[in-house]
C-alpha cells in the first residue's frame, strides 16, 4: 500500500528550518538536520525545496510579508493630526507593535544580518526604502502644515531615521534578555522628532 504524503510536510519543514537557522545559522545549518527536527525524511525536504538557501528563502519571505502587513496596519494616517505632540504619541504606538513583532521574529532578523549573503540583502534593503520613503512623505505634509521646520531636508531626515530604526532592530537580536522596548521607542522618538519640530 502506498504511503500518503503528509500534506503539512512543508509547513513543518519550513518550523523545522527556522529552528535550525536560529540555533545554527544559515551557514551552519544542514539538510539532515533540518528534515529530523520536522521528523521527516531528507528525501521529504527535497521534494519541497531545492537547498537550505530556498527553504531560508521562504522563511525570510514570510517575515517580510508579514512585517510589511504588520507596517501597513501601524501606518499612522497623517491627514487627521493635528499636533505634533499627537503624531508622537501616535508614532509611540505603532512604533511600539512594530518592534515587539521584530523581537518575536528576531531569530529571522539575526540570521538574515549574520547570512552575508547578498541575495538575502534585496529584501531588507526593500523594506528599508520603503519605511524611508514613507516617513519621507510623513516630514513633508508635516512641513507642509507648519508642524515640522522647513529647513530640514525630508529626504535625508528620513535616512537617517530609518537607519536608526535599523540599526536598534540590529541590536535586539544581539540581547540575551528582552530589552527595554517601551524606553527604546520613547528615546527614539525624542531623538528623531526633536531636530524636526517647530520651536
């Protein structure tokens, strides 16, 4: 009698992977390893990826897509503040759901920095263009009404502002213990809109 595929044999594999990656790196992981911890067969995982680079493909996929989601619902709608202080508070949010949701994922995030594998680097590099330019168009409608100085160029306002969101994310995945997210975001904030505001 003929075996029945286990229809959630990639699903597991792909746990499995990101299990191993975590505890092992991308460059450190193994094939066999990968297939025991799913307890399925090496064979198993070859019918459902190519190598441990597409399997780490997929998984840093989803973290994308889901933080991407994650971003979208924190976007803060400029149009209805009315104050400064109200977009801080407002950023203070969602910058709050955004880096609890990296720090559940940081096992991703740290593999996909450690990797140094360019093809992985697009992908991060995406999202931070993306966050770039939206806070890019959130310094300008905020100039626009009088909120924010206009002698501050938005554009490389919002480099440097993605670059420390970027590099705070970085330091998450080096702690042993969850750092003090709420004090991060507040110093953070304070750090980034402070230049910003209208004095």
């Amino acid at each position: 009698m003929a075996r029945v595929a286990d229809p959630m044999a990639k699903s597991k594999l792909l746990k499995a992977a990101r299990e191993e990656f975590a505890s092992s790196g991308l460059a450190g992981a193994r094939v066999e390893d990968i297939a025991k911890r799913a307890a399925l067969s090496k064979g198993s995982f070859y019918l459902h990826f190519d190598s441990k680079e597409e399997a780490f493909l997929h998984v840093v996929n989803q973290f994308f897509t889901d933080l991407a989601r994650m971003t979208e619902e924190c976007t803060i709608k400029i149009e209805t503040i009315k104050t400064v202080d109200e977009f801080r508070e407002k950023l203070v949010g969602s910058d709050n759901q955004i880096f609890e949701f990296c720090w559940q994922n940081r096992d991703v995030v740290r593999v996909l920095h450690e990797s140094g594998h360019r093809e992985y680097e697009h992908l991060l590099s995406g999202f931070l263009d993306a966050l770039s330019m939206m806070i890019e168009a959130n310094i300008v409608e905020l100039q626009r009404r009088g909120l924010y100085r206009k002698d501050v160029d938005a554009k490389v306002a919002s480099w440097s502002i993605t670059g420390s969101y970027n590099n705070l994310v970085r330091q998450m995945t080096k702690a042993k213990t969850k750092p003090d997210l709420q004090m991060w975001i507040q110093s953070i904030t304070r750090m980034c809109t402070a230049g910003l505001e209208k004095r």
